[in-house]
C-alpha cells in the first residue's frame, strides 16, 4: 500500500502493532535498509580483517564468503516475526521467553546498536577527516575527529527521531550512491591489487584454522548483528506478504554486502604490500589512505558520508522502539530515542578518546553474537514448533501494565527458553578466543580457534528442543495446528485466552 505521507512527519507509532492499514513497505524496502546499513566503511573494515591477521587472499576470500553466507542462514528466519506481529523482534520473542523474558531482546538490540553505531561513526568519521586533510590539509587532530564524529552523530540521531520514513529515503540513496563510489574504487585500485597476495600464514601452517576461523566469524558477525533489530523494519510489511519473499530480500541484501566486503579485502592486501605499518597498527582507514589514488579522495568522503549515514540510522533507529517499550510509562519511541542516542555518543567520546575501545569493537561484537545466536536459534525454533501462529494482542500485555495472557507462562518468564538462553551464553562465553585480547578457560581446547559463536547456536537451540520435549509448552500457544517438532500433538483444540488481569496501579502509555 502506497503511503504519501511527508518523511519530516515524526513517526507516530511505537512499540504497539501496526495496523494493516498503515504497513505500506515492500520486501525492497527491507533489501535497502539491510545493505544500506552495511554498504560503507565499516563493512570494508570488517573486510580487511581477514589480511589483518595473516590469512593470504584466498583464504581471506573463503573466510569472509563462508561467514556471510552462515550469518545469512541465521538471520533470513527472523525476519518472518515484524510481517506476522507487527512489532519489533523483541516484543515478538515475549510468546516464548515470557512476557518479562522479552528484556532479554531487548537489551541485546541496544548494546548491538550501540556498538555498529560506535563502528559506523568511527571509521567513516577517520575516513572523512583523512580524505580532507589530504584534499585541502584540514588538519587530523582530536578536535577535527571529534567535531567530524559529532557531525555524523547528530545527523543519525536526528533521522532517527524523524522515524521509518525518512530512514527508508536515506538508504535509498546510500544504496546506489555508496555502490557506485566503491565500484570506482574497483578502477582506482585494479593495477595495484595482486589476487596471488600469500599472506604471511599458509595452509597447514600454526595458526592457520584458528586464523581462518575468527576471520569467518567477523564475517558472520555482520548479518547476525541484525538479528533483534531486522523486525524493526519488517514489521511495515503486510503480513500478506508470502515469506520467501521476504526471506529473499534477506538474502539478496547479504549477497549484496560483498561489495563493501571484498572491497576492504582488495585494498587491505594492497595497504599490506605498500603500506605494511597501518596494517601492523590495526590502522585500515589510515592505510587505505596512503595507498589511494588522489582523484578517489572525494569519493572516499562520499562514501564515508553516505555510508556513514546509513549505517548509523539502521544501527541506531531500533534503540529507541526497544527502550520505550521496556519503559512504556516513562519513554515514548521519541523520548527514548535521544536518551539512547545522547548516551551512545556518549560512549563514541569516550571509547575514541578516553579509553582506546575503538580495536575491541570486534572483540565486543564476537561477545554480542555468542549472546545473540543462541536468543536467534530459541526464536526460529519457536516459529517452526508454532506453526507461525502468534497472538499479537497477548504480546503487548507488558506495554500496558497488565498480567496475564497467553505468554504469561511463570510469572511472566518462560523458564524452557530462558533455561536453553542462559547456559547457552555462558557455554559459548567459555569458547570465546581472542589472542592479546581475551582468551576464555575453554577457548584453547580447538587449537586457539574461537568457538564461540557456533558453540552457543547450536547447543542453545539443542537445549531448547530438550526443554520442549521433556517440558511441552501449553496448548494453547500452538494454536489449532498444533505442535511441529516435539512434544504431543494430540489437542489441536484452540484454548481461548484467560482473562489478562491488570495490575493493581496500571501503567501509564506515553503519548
């Protein structure tokens, strides 16, 4: 359905389920804002990781496809929850963690947001400033970073107060206009680049897997990292919308991405032949600037703009729905919005400045994934065993400050799914394997290779069938078809919902 409404028209609708009426976004519209989110320098940062820690490029091109591609097969389901709940993911994980279980969605879609956020502003406001001091010689110094990163900061944070709309616009935008400044850059740097570069690690060599590993994990990282905000966006989809429709523009978004990816490969092993100390420094905007042509200095800046732009929005936007409704008294989407952005900027000063954080966004991203995976892993699960059936009025119980419902379970949590969640994260936390950084008590046992991700996806969601089988869940939450996977399927009689009882002093709903 087509929506002429004006893009500097404030967003009105919140945490609440969108009426069919207004959900007027099309499949492409979710393409765009996925690739839009990640086609600028902080993907090709992630890119050059691979050449970072050793691996030759053909390693480093297997790594980086590999992780993207299982990332991809992650994140596709989770996008089936915004069409069919019209809300964000979160909410819509309160039918199997528990209408109090839900905060766990939602803390993991604000500590992600910040830190893609962090990255965005980071790298594109480095790149900008470079690209200008070696244009017109604007000096590099904290006060010009930190009044780039400002720039950037507000901008995002100003889009996103404004809501779906304009988000939408920008990354339309940002999706031509970023893929055409690194398609130049396929022309600036085709002489320079060498597709045979060894790396300084070979196969069959110490060390190699566990490089080869953590590489295709920050790959992976990419498309994991929206997991709990990709409802966020979806959710302006009818939910007419045939599923492989939308898991399609999932996937295509990802492919997609591979521009941003191979392009921070190519230049990465450009920068470690021409420019090896930037490499040694973790420095890859730096080094991609001492390599690049002149000409390619001013599209460097528009991406570092654009992409900036884009991905800020995305990563910053869902905060906002997320905190509002944990809050639902005090906070509107508005509201929580520029407290979160003002403590995310917060967060860009200081771990720029203050602290050095800016070589643990990786490390802080891989800790993000091995939470998230296993909530992912609980959710897809739970949609399948469903049969997709969800009662989207019993989702909003908690935003009103009302008890019961189906989702109600013990006292508001799920203990099936928050007992498979909870040793999950602190299994896969032990396999966590970061050399110089963090090394975790069981992260040594496959030979330095970091198994942490994979770890906690898997037995989160092993634990989950178990709980299920041995712990099935009411009949009521499946609906008249039934269980799918475990459990007994012999009442396929739809129990209505028990009466939702409020609480003794209700709730207030901001305005």
């Amino acid at each position: 359905m087509a929506d002429n409404t004006s893009i500097t028209q404030v967003e009105t609708f919140g945490f609440e389920r969108i009426p069919d009426a207004s959900r007027y976004a099309r499949p492409i519209d979710l393409f765009r804002l996925l690739f839009g989110g990640c086609n600028t320098f902080s993907t090709s940062v992630l890119g050059s990781f691979p050449i970072l820690v050793g691996l030759s490029f053909e390693a480093s091109l297997w790594a980086i496809v590999t992780g993207v591609l299982a990332g991809t097969c992650m994140l596709a389901p989770m996008s089936l929850f915004g069409p069919r709940n019209g809300t964000s993911d979160p909410v819509s994980s309160g039918a199997h963690f528990g209408i109090h279980g839900r905060i766990v969605g939602s803390f993991l879609a604000v500590l992600t947001s910040v830190a893609f956020f962090s990255l965005a502003v980071w790298s594109s406001g480095d790149a900008l400033v470079g690209g200008v001091h070696d244009m017109v010689g604007v000096p590099v110094n904290p006060w010009t970073l930190g009044s780039a990163y400002m720039v950037f900061a507000v901008l995002v944070l100003v889009v996103c107060v404004y809501g779906f709309r304009f988000m939408l616009w920008v990354n339309k935008i940002a999706v031509w206009a970023a893929s055409l400044m690194f398609l130049l850059g396929a022309f600036a740097f085709a002489k320079a680049f060498d597709m045979h570069y060894a790396g300084t690690l070979q196969h069959g060599s110490a060390g190699f897997w566990a490089a080869f590993i953590g590489a295709m994990l920050v790959a992976l990282s990419n498309p994991v990292s929206f997991a709990s905000t990709l409802g966020d966006w979806a959710r302006y989809i009818p939910q007419s919308t045939p599923r492989y429709r939308v898991m399609g523009a999932v996937f295509a978004a990802q492919i997609a991405t591979f521009v941003p990816f191979f392009f921070g490969l190519a230049t990465a092993t450009i920068i470690a032949t021409q420019a090896p100390s930037f490499i040694s420094s973790n420095d890859y905007v730096g080094g991609l600037l001492a390599v690049s042509p002149h000409w390619f200095l001013l599209p460097m800046c528009l991406i570092a703009i654009i992409g900036g732009m884009s991905t800020g929005t995305t990563a910053l936007y869902g905060t906002g729905l997320d905190m509002s409704s944990m809050f639902p008294r005090y906070l509107n989407r508005v509201r929580a919005t520029l407290l979160i952005g003002t403590l995310a900027i917060g967060f860009i000063f200081l771990g720029r400045f203050a602290f050095n954080l800016v070589e643990s966004v990786a490390t802080f991203s891989t800790l993000i994934c091995t939470f998230s995976c296993p909530w992912m892993a609980i959710m897809v699960i739970g949609f399948v065993q469903r049969g997709g059936f969800y009662l989207s009025d019993d989702l909003q119980v908690f935003n009103r400050g009302e008890r019961g419902g189906h989702y109600w379970f013990t006292h508001g949590w799920n203990w099936r799914a928050m007992g498979a969640w909870l040793p999950a994260a602190i299994i896969g936390l032990m396999f966590v394997n970061l050399p110089g950084q963090y090394v975790a008590p069981l992260g040594a046992l496959a030979g330095g290779c970091d198994l942490s991700v994979p770890v906690s996806f898997a037995v989160g969601g092993m634990f989950y069938l178990a709980m299920l089988w041995c712990f099935p869940e009411p009949d009521a939450v499946h609906g008249p078809q039934g269980r799918r996977l475990v459990g007994a399927r012999h009442d396929r009689t739809h129990v209505a919902a028990p009466m939702i009882t409020p609480r003794v002093r209700d709730l207030e709903r901001v305005e």
